[in-house]
C-alpha cells in the first residue's frame, strides 16, 4: 500500500488547486493495474491521487484517514470485494464518489443499486475514464442524480462493443427474457444485459412497466390496450401495431392496470 502526495502533470504538481481536483483513491490488487490507472490519472487534471490500496480493508482504511473525493475501485479482490467495499462507503456520513474500474461486465446492476458514479471495463482508456470523471466532478459540484432519491430503477449500464453505456429505463420500452439475459428495446436498437427478468423485474418501477408475461415486461405508456381474443385468451395492443399474448398468470394485474 503506497501513498502519493499528488497525481503529477509531465513531471510536475498538478496545475488545479487541490479545490478544483478531487482527491482520488485508487483500489486494485494487481500491481501493474495500479501502476497503468496512475499513469492515466497523470494526464487527467481533474485528479489528485492520493492514495493507493491493494484490498478492500486497507481501502476502508485509507477512506477514513485520507477522506477522497473520489474512489477508483476495482470489483474483484481477496477478502472483502469491490461491492462491498461501496455498501461501507454508503453508510458513510461523507461518501466519495465511487467509479468502479474492472475487468468483468456482470456486476453493473449491482453496482448501480450501490449508486457508483459509472462503471469503467478494463483495459481503461484515458478518454473513457475522463468521461466517467466530469461525471465525479458534477457530483462533487451538487449535481446529484435524482435517482439517488429514488428506490427504483433510472439507469442501466449495458456492455456495448468494448464498453459500458447508459440507458434511462425512461427509453426503454420493452424487456424481453433470453435465459439468464433480458434484451432491452430502446427505439429502433435492442440490447443485451445479463440479469434475469424477475430480478430486473424488483427494481423497475411498477408506475411504469409491467410484466405481461414470463418473458416479456412492458412500458405502460406504450401499451394502446387489451384485445380479447376468446377463450379467455387476452393480447396487449402497442402504439405500433404489434400484438403480444398475456400470460394468464399476469392477466389480473394487466387487467386492473386498465381499470378492467
């Protein structure tokens, strides 16, 4: 575990106050992952690295003595991992920002349930990073999500090409199961996120998307309405034409949803 008085600029101190920077924590066990995120955090001003740690304990630690800005934390660790790491931060009175910097895409969710600022893929790209950064620095500046307020559900993060984007559940329209995926319609691009579709299902907000059938879970402001289509078989109408079967255990909730 090493500590550093200041992220450097070509071999000198960062120009911006240490008002204007955020104080910046860096949380990996591998040694050159470390070495490759401070070289990329040299070369971004915004940043003061004043620390670094090799697990999840010593970063609880230097949190507490060093109190940053900002948390550059890795996912996977001995002992103690990135999750929960984050669920410590969160109980803090001052929590850093925390953006998640790993190698695997399957912890977006959960990373997001523990309100990080973005969620970075491995190998970083100094652009990607700095884009995850004015993110931190509007945070820091009181531009709060107001999802934060929220007990649902406003973004997903979802693996496209070689990074993470995201999604507002506002443009979603419909999620669809494909085994242990769901596929997000958002416009005319569909897009795949590895969680299940009940447990996608308890974080959505049940204001504005319900579930029509195992498969199949619906914006509400894009359903048109309810055809019968005898023997009690009953399909949801969507503002484009298309026609989708309700599944019988799901037809009361449908049902009510349109005062029926």
């Amino acid at each position: 575990m090493s500590l550093n008085c200041a992220c450097r600029w070509n071999g000198k101190v960062d120009p911006l106050s240490e008002e204007q920077s955020l104080r910046t924590l860096i949380v990996d066990d591998e040694p050159l992952a470390v070495e490759r995120m401070q070289v990329i955090c040299a070369k971004i001003p915004q940043l003061n690295v004043v620390g670094t740690a090799s697990d999840g304990d010593a970063a609880l630690r230097l949190v507490e003595a060093l109190q940053p800005d900002l948390v550059l934390l890795d996912m996977t660790m001995p002992g103690l991992d990135g999750l929960g790491v984050a669920r410590a931060l969160g109980k803090l009175e001052k929590r850093p920002a925390v953006i998640f910097v790993t190698a695997h895409d399957h912890f977006a969710v959960e990373a997001f349930d523990l309100d990080a600022v973005d969620y970075v893929l491995k190998p970083v790209a100094k652009d990607r990073l700095e884009r995850a950064i004015d993110r931190a620095v509007a945070r820091q500046g009181g531009a709060q999500d107001a999802r934060t307020e929220s007990q649902w559900l406003e973004e997903l993060w979802v693996p496209h090409r070689s990074e993470l984007i995201r999604i507002e559940t506002a443009q979603v329209s419909r999620i669809d199961a494909e085994r242990d995926y769901v596929r997000l319609y958002v416009e005319d691009r569909t897009y795949l996120l590895l969680q299940t579709i009940a447990g996608l299902e308890k974080r959505l907000d049940p204001a504005e998307f319900i579930r029509i059938h195992r498969s199949t879970i619906l914006r509400k402001d894009g359903i048109r309405g309810l055809r019968h289509d005898g023997l009690g078989v009953w399909s949801v109408e969507l503002d484009d034409g298309e026609a989708l079967r309700i599944g019988r255990t799901y037809l009361p909730k449908v049902k009510a949803m349109a005062g029926r």
